[in-house]
C-alpha cells in the first residue's frame, strides 16, 4: 500500500500528520520506524523499542510486520504499562497482547516485560527502570487515550516532572471503561483498578516519538492535546513542547482539530 498524506504540519513543536485511514496511517509510521530502527542498528549494533498495547496500535503493528528491512534479531522491545494481578497469561493483559500481534512473529532480540505478578511492586518499578537506563530508547511507540493519557498517566495522576521512571498508579474510570469498548473485557467490573506504568519523563527520553491515533473517538482528545492548554489535566498535550515526536493521525481522528 502507498501512503498519502492529507496534511503535515506542526503545532508548537510536534510533527502532525494525517493520512486517510487508519491503515494508511499504520503503514506511514511503520514505514517512519525502519528508518528510526535502521539508523539505531547501523550505529551502535542494536535499537531498543517501547511499545503500546492498544487496539489504536495494530494497524502499526501490522505494518512492523511487513518490514523487510529491519533486522528483529538486534531489536529489544519494552511495553509501557501492565496490569497489576491480573493472572498470567490473561488475553488482557499487554504484555500478551503484543506477543500475540507482533512479538511472536518477529522473534526480536528480547522482549523485556514488567512482573506485575510480583507482591514487591517498588522492587518491579525500581528493576523494570534500571532496564530502561541500561538499554536507552531509540523508539518510543505510543498512542492517547481517550481522556488524553499516555500509558497509564491518567490525568489525575499524571505528572510532568515525575522523578522516577516507572510506577504503580490507580487506573481512571474513563481508562477503565475505554478498556471495557475496545473488548478487552466484558465488564468494568473485571478491568484492574491498578497498573505499573511508565512516567512521561521515562517516555518523552526516547530518541523518537511516534504517536499513532486513529478513530473519531479520540477526536475530542487530538484536539485538546494540540490546541488546549499543555497541563497534566491532558498528558498528551506534553508532546508539542517534543521536537523529536510526530503524531499520526487519520481523517476522523484529525476531524475537529483541522479542515480538509
């Protein structure tokens, strides 16, 4: 499939681009990721990825899938957020979502996930952030949540100068229910109240951002993120003061924050 782009543009200092669909959008950023992950192996042997587990990410996983350019063998991957308690294995939980649509499929490097299982979660944080400094992040790959998180730093829990890296944090209701419509569980009741997560610090020092949001029903948080105010109250609005970020976006997803 050949990209088009509808619009490029900045807003502060982001990168904005808009494709027609969703696919479209997918493939665009897989296409910007070998070129990230390609100059990474070139030069130092190896690249180091972050990655979301969402529904909005499978058209990019999908598109990894199709490279034929990147060498997986020299590629570490981290994931940015897991459930706490949920029981191994669990179809929910992310570190099984991406093996199912991308991991077991390339056989990267490694795959280093987060122990949620482990009763000593300030031991997990601490360890899971001692690996993100020993392998430092060539790729953040990330979306935004439908009350504008990124990871799990909801809004009344997001915090622009976190001092530490990874934490446990209470999940939003709004989390929560967006978890319920996506289909990952078949109530609210059954979604964890509690997760370990990644801070916006520990993602915005990545070496590259790519940001993919597709559908209408993240329209509503595009449009603050790009064009309300940069407060924690919307951690997505974070990414216009990252020169080395781009947001990817569809038709419906870019329909109120611009006119084709």
């Amino acid at each position: 499939m050949v990209t088009s782009q509808i619009l490029d543009t900045s807003v502060d200092e982001l990168r904005v681009s808009v494709y027609p669909t969703n696919q479209e959008m997918g493939l665009a950023a897989a296409q910007f990721a070998s070129g990230i992950l390609r100059e990474a192996i070139a030069a130092k042997g190896s690249a180091n990825v972050i990655l979301a587990a969402a529904n909005s990410q499978l058209t990019f996983l999908d598109g990894l899938k199709t490279l034929t350019d990147v060498d997986w063998s020299k590629v570490i991957f981290f994931h940015m957020d897991e459930y706490i308690g949920l029981e191994p294995g669990h179809p929910a939980s992310f570190s099984q979502f991406l093996r199912r649509n991308l991991i077991d499929e390339i056989h990267p490097k490694a795959f280093y996930t987060i122990p949620s299982q482990e009763q000593d979660l300030e031991k997990v944080c601490m360890g899971y952030e001692r690996l993100l400094y020993e392998y430092p992040t060539d790729l953040c790959a990330m979306g935004i949540g439908e009350n504008g998180h990124v990871a799990f730093n909801d809004p009344p829990y997001a915090d622009f100068e976190d001092p530490v890296w990874v934490k446990a944090v209470e999940i939003d209701t709004i989390s929560r229910r967006q978890q319920v419509g996506e289909g990952h569980f078949p109530s609210i009741d059954l979604v964890p109240v509690h997760a370990i997560t990644l801070t916006i610090p520990a993602l915005l020092a990545a070496r590259s951002i790519l940001c993919m949001v597709p559908e209408t029903r993240k329209a509503e948080a595009v449009y603050k993120s790009l064009f309300g105010p940069i407060v924690d109250t919307c951690p997505a609005s974070i990414l216009r003061h990252a020169p080395h970020a781009r947001l990817l976006l569809d038709r419906e997803s870019a329909a109120k924050s611009f006119s084709f």
